[in-house]
C-alpha cells in the first residue's frame, strides 16, 4: 500500500501536476475509496519525514487538494443516486 501511495504521490508531484489533470482520475475510481486514507495519511508521513522545506509544503498541499476531492466524489455519488431515483420515478 505504502509502495501504491508513494507511485500516486511522485505522479501527482512531478508528471501530473495540476489538480485538473488528477481529479477526475480520483473521482471516477471506485479503487480510491479504499486507498483515500492510506494516501493522506503517506502524504503526512512523508511531509513529517522531509527536511526540504519546499517539499514539505508541496506534500501537505498535496494532502490537502486531494481531501477536497473526496468531498466532490460524494456530490458524484449523490448525483447518480438521484439520476437512478428520478429515472425509476419516471420508467
């Protein structure tokens, strides 16, 4: 798992830089749910661990965009839970 976040931490910091480029990546995994916790919780650690100060803020930011995500994957989920509602009402 740490291996997993580590991957998704040097992918986000270096190749993918912009949150557009990720979020819709994370939304649209069902796989991130189980690994959410895991990566803020890697992403803490290695912000605790690093002496480099600009790296540091650059995994606690990180840590912190990718939570906003989760808020979005929840509006996602409401979202089709109402589409599936109001197309039973209709059928």
């Amino acid at each position: 798992m740490t291996q997993f976040c580590d991957k998704i931490i040097d992918l986000f910091l270096n190749e993918k830089t912009k949150s557009k480029e990720w979020r819709k990546y994370l939304v649209l995994r069902e796989e991130w749910n189980k690994y959410r916790d895991n990566f803020y919780n890697r992403c803490q650690k290695r912000a605790d661990m690093e002496k480099d100060p600009t790296m540091k803020e650059k995994l606690v930011l990180l840590g912190r965009r990718v939570k906003k995500i989760k808020s979005l994957a929840k509006a996602k989920d409401l979202d089709s839970s109402l589409i599936l509602l109001i197309n039973g009402a209709w059928a």
